[in-house]
C-alpha cells in the first residue's frame, strides 16, 4: 500500500530534483529558478492548469483568486518578495527589486521614491513608466474596484494627490502619517501590479473610463507570460514571454487555464497525468496524495481562518443569546474532519493557529446542551426565523455549510443554504455586499490579525459582504496599519480591544484554520507559495 504523498512545501521542494529536457541538472537542495539561456526560454511543453469556472474578468484590482494567479504572470510588481531557498514559500518580511529597481525612503518616514528598472518593458515593447504606476493605483482608487481599492488603502495610499511622477523612471509617493506597517510591502501585492496606461486607452470605449470593461478579455501587462487564445466558458492560455526583461525567465511555452467543473473530473485528470496544476477539495487531494503521477502540497495559510459570521441586526442574530447558541452547536471537530480531511488545521479563536497573538478560547467549543438552552432563553424561543447561507456550488464552504445545517437542526435553528455560481455569488458577496449571513474564508495578504479584521469587519471594507459598522473597530483597525512591525506592544493592544469586539458581542465562529493546498504533477519542480495560494509559473522547472 503506497504511503499518502502530503507534503510540507519544505519537504517536497527538498526532496525534488531538477534536470535535462534542455535544462542544466541541479539539485534541489536551494530553491531557486535554473537560469536559461535565449533559446530554452519558452522551450518547454504546454502545462495543463485546471478551474472550476471561466473568470468573470482578468481584472487584477478587482477579481478572484483564479484571476489572482494570472494576474502575478501577466504583469509585474513595484517589488516583490524573496521566496525563501529552504522552503519555496515568500517571506513577505523581505522586500526585493522588480520593476523598481531601487527605492528610497526619506529620512522623516513620509515619502517613498521608487526608481523602476529601465529594462522593463510590456508585451509590445513599449517601456513601463512612472505615469503607468500612477494611472494603475488612480484606477483602483477614483475608479473604487473593490478589494483592490481596499487593499492599496491598507499600505496608507488614500488620494491621488498622494503620488507624483518626477520623471518618466521616477515616483514619489507621501505618507502624510508616516510610512505604515505595509507601506513598502504592499507593492508586491496583485493589486499594485502595473498595467499599460496607453493600451487600455487605445481598447477601451469613451464610456469605459477605467477600462473596467476592456479588461475583461484583454491585458497589457509586462510579466513572463503574455495573454493568449481564449475561449469563453472553456479555457484562455497564457502564452511565454519569451522577450520578458525580468529575472526568472519561463522555460514552459504556454499554461492552458481549462475549466473542468468538476472536481472528481480534475481528480481523474490529474491522477493520469493528462494535467499538471489543480485545485480542488480534501476528497480529492485525499485520493491524490497516494497517487505516484501527482504531488500534494498542504500548508497553513496565514490568518487564513474560516468563519461563520452574520449580520447582528438582522433576525435571528439580532438577539445575543441566538448568535451565541450557534457558536456553542457547531460541530469543530466533524468539520475539520469531514470537510478538511486533515487539508486544515483546528482553530479556536479569530486569529489563525500561526499568527501572531492567538490563544485557544474555549469559547469556540461545541456544547450543544448550552446552545439548546440559550436558544429556549431567546426572545425567539419555539419560533426562531429561519436564514439563508449563499455558497458556491461544490465549494468546502458549502460542506462546511451542510453539516452546520445538520448541527443547527438539533437546537431548532432552520439554516438554509443557497448554492451559487463562483461569479454569481461574487456579485452577491462583492459587488453588492449583500450577505446576511456568510461562510467566508479570505485569504488575507498579511499574516495579522489586525489587517484580518480590517478587511473583514471595517465599515468601507469590500469584504466586509455584511456591512457590519463599529466605529472603535474602524478607529482600532486603521491605527494598526501605522504600528511598527516591531512594536508589538502597542499593536497587542489595538488587537485585544477589536476581539473583544468580535469575541465579546459572538460575531462570528471560528470554523478552521485554512489550508494552501495544491496538487501539482510529479513531472514539475520548483513549487512554490506566493501569497494568497498562487504559484509563480517563470519559476517552475521539469522535474528528473
């Protein structure tokens, strides 16, 4: 019986060996991408990528996690992250050149002054400029693209007026308060890359003033990897640049983004080695994890925690005896269990297992005699109301959903679930932030639980789908992101007071701490971890 291939991102990495098919052979005891040479540059054969649903948008402001990997191959970042050479896995601490190749910052801490790289050109030739970098961070914030927006405010960038080109390689962007805890380090993120300025005003409609619309189908961008075929509902390409001006060179020709709904389908796909890349759920990395064709890939996501959360004025929530009875019903341990299949890790507290500041609260312990009886305490005892849960069709949301239903049946809670498309529940959840109640994990780009409840919980945030307000949590959350890294003592303060919060007044269920999972094909070396689950592709090299 063959033993079930998890693997630490560590220890597969470590164990991999790189070598011919026109590559020079190393031994993966470092992580690092094998130099190429012109002519092995795009070389390679065409990787299978497999998706359960077309994207909606190529959007990089303003988009799904999908859309997320494609956006870190079509264009670049200000900076980016050293990826560690043990483990393959970004270390956001460390902030390296790539389309700036330097950076100052001015003795006061109020201004950052990029300088980019005079190589650096898009896919037409023509060269990335400050005024590119400028039009793409005035798009997200005049044009309000959602979380993109939300993410360049947590790095203190807020008004235009903010940034100034000095010349066509030079930006200078001022912090009135002091660059903050993410100020440099934002830069790497997907919604900072830099797209083309010109291209999108020569596609575009007059209407279109953001290109909102253009960028659906098309991109300009100055990544390894350029946009190709597409074919809406069925697969798009993403073609090897092979003129890219940055370090890490693509030797694979082309990644072929195939949408197969089904995730037994992908399962099969992968197994007989007819793809490369998927993503899926614990039952399929279970069976794939004994299969010698496939590796699985599971690590801890940072403050990554799965919760169920509501609306508190909205009934049944509205009364404090209700929303406590659901966190006592849940079932933690059937969860990580069944939904998980050892793909997660337990947690039992809004901050993740590996984050900075938690501590198990009991709390979160399921009793399910005391949420009885808190329900039978409840204005609404013998007649609760029932409410709705919108989830994505065939997501661990949505079997994290059914047993919660099954939980809450036994203390006289009706929770239904609504099954949704990935886009149509985006417009629900995104678009119009219409959620009363929600099984929401969201990959936050920062291991802190501060940048966590900013996200989550803040009044304008985009991914606060329940529109919850609380104006000493919008205060709390906003001054963290001024806090020193170093300065843990103030931070643990401003964290203890917005879980007191979240924890005091039963907002919220922490369900699991989730898991990055993937499952990528034993042909392929050099797997690595960007945040927010995406793998850099111009890294990836064929396996002995």
């Amino acid at each position: 019986m063959s033993k079930r291939r998890v693997l630490p991102l560590a220890a597969a990495l470590l164990t991999a060996v790189a070598s011919s098919v026109a590559l020079p052979a190393i031994a993966q005891t470092e992580f690092a991408p094998t130099p190429l040479s012109p002519d092995q540059v795009g070389s390679g054969p065409r990787l299978i990528y497999l998706h359960h649903e077309y994207p909606a948008t190529l959007d990089p402001q303003n988009t799904s996690a999908f859309v997320g990997q494609l956006a870190m191959e079509f264009f670049d970042t200000l900076v980016t992250y050293e990826i560690d050479p043990a483990t393959g896995i970004a270390d956001q601490t460390k902030i390296v050149p790539r389309l700036a190749s330097s950076w100052d910052i001015s003795a006061d801490n109020k201004v950052l002054t990029f300088h980019l790289n005079p190589a650096a050109k898009f896919w037409d030739g023509s060269p990335v400029t400050a005024d590119d970098v400028y039009w793409s961070i005035e798009r997200a914030l005049v044009g309000r693209m959602g979380w993109g927006t939300t993410q360049i405010e947590t790095g203190g960038i807020f008004k235009v007026d903010q940034m100034k080109v000095v010349d066509p390689e030079t930006l200078e962007i001022t912090y009135p308060d002091g660059l903050g805890r993410y100020a440099l380090r934002n830069f790497a993120s997907m919604s900072l890359t830099v797209m083309s300025k010109a291209a999108c005003e020569a596609g575009r409609t007059a209407e279109d003033t953001w290109c909102v619309e253009w960028i659906k189908k098309n991109a300009m961008g100055s990544g390894p990897y350029m946009l190709g075929e597409q074919r809406n509902g069925e697969y798009l390409t993403a073609v090897a640049n092979k003129a890219y001006w940055g370090d890490a060179k693509p030797f694979y020709s082309e990644v072929m983004f195939r949408v197969v709904p089904d995730a037994q389908t992908r399962m099969l796909l992968m197994e007989s080695g007819e793809a490369d890349i998927a993503f899926m759920t614990p039952n399929e990395y279970a069976v794939l994890s004994k299969s010698p064709n496939t590796k699985v890939f599971s690590v801890p996501s940072q403050q990554d925690v799965a919760v169920l959360r509501w609306k508190p004025d909205v009934p049944p929530f509205d009364d404090p005896k209700i929303r406590e009875a659901v966190i006592k019903a849940i079932p933690y341990e059937r969860l990580v269990t069944e939904v998980c299949k050892g793909f997660c890790t337990p947690v039992q507290n809004l901050v993740g297992v590996n984050t900075p500041g938690y501590v198990a609260d009991p709390e979160f312990t399921t009793d399910v005699e005391a949420a009885k009886k808190l329900v039978a305490e409840s204005k609404y005892a013998g007649n609760v109301p029932a409410f709705e849960v919108p989830v994505v069709q065939g997501s661990g949301n949505m079997t994290a959903g059914v047993i919660i239903q099954d939980a809450l049946r036994g203390i006289g809670l009706d929770m239904q679930i609504k099954p949704l498309t990935q886009n149509a529940f985006d417009d629900i959840a995104w678009g119009k932030r219409d959620l009363k109640v929600s099984i929401h994990s969201m990959g936050p780009w920062w291991n802190d639980f501060m940048y966590w409840a900013y996200w989550m919980y803040r009044t304008d945030s985009a991914t606060n789908h329940i529109q919850f307000s609380n104006a000493t949590l919008d205060k709390d959350v906003l001054a963290a992101l001024l806090v020193p890294q170093d300065d843990t003592e103030t931070y643990g303060k401003l964290q203890t007071e917005v879980l007191d919060i979240l924890n005091g007044e039963h907002l919220a269920a922490p369900l699991y701490q989730v898991n990055w999972n993937a499952a990528v094909s034993s042909r392929i070396c050099n797997v690595n971890k960007f945040p927010w689950g995406t793998i850099t592709f111009s890294w990836l090299r064929p396996c002995a």
